[in-house]
C-alpha cells in the first residue's frame, strides 16, 4: 500500500488541520473551489475517508491528502491533492490505492470521481490505477466546463 519508504500513510487527525488547509490553498485555484478549514474540520469529525501521507522529514511535513466519501453500495474521490515538490513521487497513487482497498474492504461495488478533462496528470493517475471513463458530464464545472465521470470497479478487478 505504501510503496515509497519516505512516505507514511495514515488516517488524518485533528492536528493535521492547518496542514490540510495550506496544502489545498497551494493545490487549487480560487476558481476550483477548494476546500475551506470549516470544511476539513467537519470531514475529519465525519465518517469520510480522509488520508494523509507524511514525509519522514523533522518535522514530518504533509506531502498529500485524499478525501473519500462512503455511501451504502459505492465510494466516492471527492478531493485529492498532492503538495508541488512530492509530486511525480507516487504519492498521489498510493492515496488512491488506499481508498481503492478501502473499498473492497467494505465489499462496495466500486469508486467514482468527476475530474477536469485539462487535468492530463489527474486522469492518466486514475487510468494508471484501472479507472475508466465512463461518461462526461455537462457544465459539471460551471458553465462551459465539463467534468469526466470515472469509475473504478471493485468487482472486476479481483
Ligand atoms: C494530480 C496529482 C494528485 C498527482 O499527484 P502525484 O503524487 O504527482 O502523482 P503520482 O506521482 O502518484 O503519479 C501516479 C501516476 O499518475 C500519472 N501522472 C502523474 N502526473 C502526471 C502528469 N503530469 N501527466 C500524465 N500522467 C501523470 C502517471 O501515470 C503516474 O504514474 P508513473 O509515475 O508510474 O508514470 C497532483 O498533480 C496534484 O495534486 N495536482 C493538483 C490537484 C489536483 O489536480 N487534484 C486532482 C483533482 S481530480
């Protein structure tokens, strides 16, 4: 699960809050909605995945987060990101993964995510994983930017 011996992966906690907050000011644009430190407060006291990996620097500093939403029958990537200078690192796969085996844990049927068709790196990460296209969806993003529905299927992959 945690291919990399630099990095650790384990479930955010409280204090990783300010962390979680910087990291997603740097990851997203104003126009991507990023998450704000209300909402990472609620996700981390809710029932929601969320993830992080640590670097083993001192002070160990956030190198990336997942937040997974968990429904009856499927699981959901609802936000991923992955701080500039730990990427292209496997940080963001093994995030991915984690959630992937979380899902067949629960004996869900499988994983979706929507995702920016301009983000090339997001979706050749997802199709390296297995996820496959399965619809694009209109205006997801706002007027004029649509959104690639993928979905990861936990029965096929066995
Ligand atoms: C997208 C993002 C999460 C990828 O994180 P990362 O840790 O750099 O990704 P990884 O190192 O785990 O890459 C895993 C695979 O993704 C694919 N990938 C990663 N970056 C890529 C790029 N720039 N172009 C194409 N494919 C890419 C590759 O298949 C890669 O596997 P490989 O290295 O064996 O070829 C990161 O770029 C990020 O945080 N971007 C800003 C926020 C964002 O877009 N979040 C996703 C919203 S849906």
């Amino acid at each position: 699960m945690n291919p990399n011996p630099a990095y650790a992966l384990r479930t955010a906690l409280a204090s990783d809050l300010d962390a979680l907050t910087e990291l997603e000011q740097r990851a997203f644009t104003l126009s991507d909605g990023p998450l704000t430190r209300r909402a990472f407060a609620y996700h981390l006291r809710s029932k929601n995945l969320l993830l992080v990996v640590l670097d083993h620097g001192q002070p160990q500093r956030l190198a990336g987060y997942i937040l997974v939403f968990m429904h009856r029958c499927s699981a959901r990537i609802y936000s991923l990101a992955v701080s500039s200078e730990h990427q292209g690192r496997g940080v963001a796969k093994t995030l991915v993964k984690a959630a992937c085996a979380e899902a067949v844990a629960r004996d869900l049927d499988c994983v979706n995510l929507e995702v920016r068709p301009s983000n090339d790196a997001a979706i050749g990460l997802y199709e390296s994983i297995g996820f496959q296209k399965t619809s694009l969806r209109k205006d997801y993003y706002g007027l004029n930017e649509n959104g690639w529905r993928m979905q990861w299927r936990v029965k096929n992959t066995a």
